[in-house]
C-alpha cells in the first residue's frame, strides 16, 4: 500500500490569545482520495488547512505533504499544495488568462502556455480567458481561484468552503469540478457546512469539533450511522402513554399526547415502517398526519460530540 499524502501526527495550534485552535490532530490522507472536513463555525477547520498549506505555524506536532516536512522542508511540501480560500482574492482589473498565468510564476514554474489553456478549459474558463475578473460572475470566479490553485502543478487541492454562498445549482455544478480533479490524480480536501456536499463528493468524512478530530469513517458507513430520520405522527386523539402492542417500535409520546414520535435509520430500519403502520391500525390509534424529517447536521454534531464520535 502506497504512503499517504498527507500524514499528521499530534499536530496543535495555541495562539498568544491562550485559545487552543487544534487539540494533538492526527490524520493520513491516501493519495487520490476526496476527504470531508466538517465542522461548525470556529472548529478548527480553517486553522488546521492553513497549518498545512503553511499560512500558520502549528504549536506542535508533524505533518507532511507528498512526503515533504510542512516546516522543515516547507518551500517542496507547498510547491506540492494548491489552496483555494473561501474568501475571493482577485484582482479585479487583471485578465483571467494572465492571472492564473502569473499564479503559476509565483511557484517558479517556467512559462508554459499550453498548461495554462488546459486549466481554463478543464473549468470551462475558455471563453472567459480574457475577460476581466470583474465582470465575472461569482462562480466563474471560483473556478478562476481553483485554476489559479492548479496552476502550478500541485498533487494535493485544499478546498475552503468551495461552495459558500453560492446557489444549488451552482454547487452541483462544482461538484462536478472537483470529482473530474480527482480522476486527472488530484488528492482533495475540502471544509464544509453542507452534509450532502460531503456526502455527494467524498469518500471519507471527518468531523471536527472544538479543535479535536471527533471522527473519521468512509463515507457511506457513516451516513449509515447518522443518516437518521424522525417520523412524527400526528393523532386523532391523544394518548395518555404507548399502548403496550406497539412497545417494540421505539416511539415516544409527546408531552400533549397528540403526536408518537419515531426515531430510525433510513437505510437499515425503513421497512420497519410497514409493520409499525400495521401495529399502529391493530391497536386503534388514528393518525391525523405524518412528517418525516432528517437528522439536520446540527443534531448530528450534537449527537457525535455527546459519544466521542461514538454514533
């Protein structure tokens, strides 16, 4: 088995403050793999990736890219590293063609038109190649700021918040960006707030909490987990406690008596349904009305940080 891309151990970041941003972090990113970073506001996501791409010095700890030292042998490991920030930075006057040109000189590379023209057509900037930043619109400068990324070359891509503040239909169309990176041999790893995105895109999610890495599992496993929905079933009469024929069902009565309330996991427990519906009519509780909703991301950062990570 290859050697992982990226390779952190016990990595920390305290800032004069006294806050400590990043609690002993340790991670191994495989090459060729799309890694979720989530996390709520102030967890620690944007200090960890800025660690790496060596915008801030850690407190302590180890961390390579491409198996180059993130401190001591920083100028090979960022030559290795492109960094799309969640905040546009452009020059608003300058072309598209020249900028991401002029991003590749900052690595030292040699001129090379032909892979400059490459990037703007795999982000479908062609068209655009002379058109000033301006005048473009919010998505088209985000694809402006990943081929100023890829510019030189990198093997690992460090996505903050690619698509914050962008619409659905947007997003679905960065989506399909970054999957077409991976399959050219970019590692990727992005922060988001959007569970689908990371559910969408990657092939492992971790979740960061307070500054500690709370979990990291394949994607589908911990969807499976958390992927939860709650089932809540509106009476037409209410109940003063469950009725003992539907104890095997894991429903609660709401504190009016008018709605139970069904917990379950949509991929391992949804054909318990049709039976709870039978049990529910054999018992004679009426229903007025059924919703069903999702764990929101919210509850299942909730959920993860009263377990450990434990779901």
């Amino acid at each position: 088995m290859s050697s992982p891309i990226i390779s952190i151990h016990g990595l920390t970041k305290t800032f004069p403050s006294g806050f400590t941003a990043l609690k002993g972090i340790d991670l191994e990113i495989p090459r060729g793999e799309i890694f979720a970073l989530l996390g709520p506001n102030g967890a620690g996501k944007t200090t960890l990736i800025s660690i790496l791409c060596g915008l801030v010095n850690p407190s302590g700890g180890r961390a390579t890219a491409d198996g180059h030292d993130i401190i001591s042998d920083y100028r090979a490991a960022r030559e290795k590293i492109g960094l799309v920030p969640q905040e546009l930075t452009t020059d608003q006057f300058e072309k598209v063609r020249a900028t991401v040109a002029f991003s590749r000189g900052l690595f030292g590379k040699p001129k090379d038109p032909e892979r400059v023209d490459r990037v703007l057509r795999e982000l479908s900037l062609w068209d655009k190649r002379d058109a000033m930043l301006m005048t473009l619109s919010g998505g088209m400068k985000r694809r402006v700021m990943i081929a100023k990324a890829l510019a030189h070359e990198p093997s690992i891509l460090f996505l903050d918040e690619p698509t914050a503040g962008v619409d659905v239909e947007l997003r679905r169309s960065m989506w399909q960006v970054v999957r077409a990176l991976r399959e050219s041999g970019v590692t990727i790893i992005l922060t988001t707030h959007y569970l689908e995105e990371a559910e969408q895109m990657a092939d492992r999610i971790g979740v960061i909490n307070a500054g500690e890495l709370i979990v990291v599992e394949e994607t589908h496993e911990l969807m499976r987990r958390l992927g939860e929905k709650r089932l809540t079933l509106q009476l037409d009469r209410p109940l003063e406690r469950l009725p003992a024929a539907l104890a095997d069902h894991d429903l609660t009565v709401s504190e009016d008596g008018w709605a139970l309330v069904h917990t379950y996991n949509s991929r391992d427990r949804a054909a318990g349904i049709s039976a709870l519906f039978r049990d529910l009519d054999a018992a004679g509780v009426g229903l007025r009305d059924v919703d069903t909703q999702k764990s929101s991301l919210e509850e299942i950062f909730v959920d993860l940080v009263n377990t450990g990570g434990r779901a």
